[in-house]
C-alpha cells in the first residue's frame, strides 16, 4: 500500500509540473493598445456601457452623474429592490478600469479601482454608432457585449 502511495505521488508531481500554468501569464499580462483620443461623450458612454455589459442591466437605465478629472460617474436603481448602485469609471488605453462608490452606503466613499491582477479585464471599441465591451475572464472566456450608442440622438 504505502509503494503505491508513493508511486501515486510521484506520478502526480510528474504530471503536474508538465502542465503550463496559463494562470499567471493572464494575470500579469497588461497587452495596452493606444487608444485614439476620447471625448467626454465618449468616455461616458464607455462608462455606462461598462457598467451593463458587467452587472447585467439595461444601459438605458444608468445615468451619468457627473464628469471629473477625467473620470465620469454613473448610477442606476435597480429594478427589482429599487436600489440605487453608483460606479465611477476611467479609461487606460483601450482598458476600462471601474469602482463602486458607497457600496456600503451613502457617504462611505470610494471602492477600489478593479485594476488588481486578479480582476478580469475590461476592454473597449468605440466608433460612432457603437460601443464594444469584453470582458475578460482568467479562463479565457467572455464575450463581447455591444451597445448602439444613444447619446448622438
């Protein structure tokens, strides 16, 4: 029993270090392409696309509360408990990295931006009709999302 145990062990380590860990690679990975200048319009519509293609809502019911420094803030109630969730958003290149804001509450501040190694990543297209987002999972999965853009009405 305990050579077979052994021999099991050793056939493991074997076989586990000839398995490529992509994990890391993901992780550690910060591929940026130079983004073409936004505008303000832009960045808020990338904010608020973010933010329904990443929580699964309706883009049409978040709003932007405000634009500053470069980073736009928006909100939504969400429909099912009336709630009211808040996120602010910035651009990095072609990357959206996103916040909550008073998660916990009104006036408990700031989240963390999600730009940790761990965090999936967001990214973007934008042209003048529509606005891409994908974002992406250390598996390799996740699927682009696509708005029609309704702020050039």
């Amino acid at each position: 029993m305990i050579r077979f145990i052994t021999i099991y062990a050793a056939a493991f380590l074997i076989v586990a270090c000839a398995v490529e860990d992509t994990t890391e690679s993901f992780f550690t990975e910060t591929k940026e392409v130079p983004a073409m200048p936004l505008s303000e319009a832009d960045k808020k519509i990338l904010c608020r696309a973010t933010v329904a293609a990443t929580m699964g809502r309706d883009i049409a019911i978040i709003g932007v509360d405000k634009f500053e420094d470069n980073i736009t803030y928006v909100s939504y109630k969400r429909p099912s408990d009336k709630t009211v969730w808040k996120t602010r958003c910035k651009t990095s290149g072609n990357k959206i990295i996103w916040s909550t804001v008073d998660q916990e509450g009104p006036g408990t501040g700031f989240g963390r931006w999600r730009d940790h190694s761990m965090d999936s990543k967001i990214v973007y297209s934008i042209d003048s009709d529509t606005v891409t987002i994908t974002e992406k999972f250390p598996d390799g999965s996740g699927s682009p999302k696509v708005f029609v853009r309704d702020d050039k009405k």
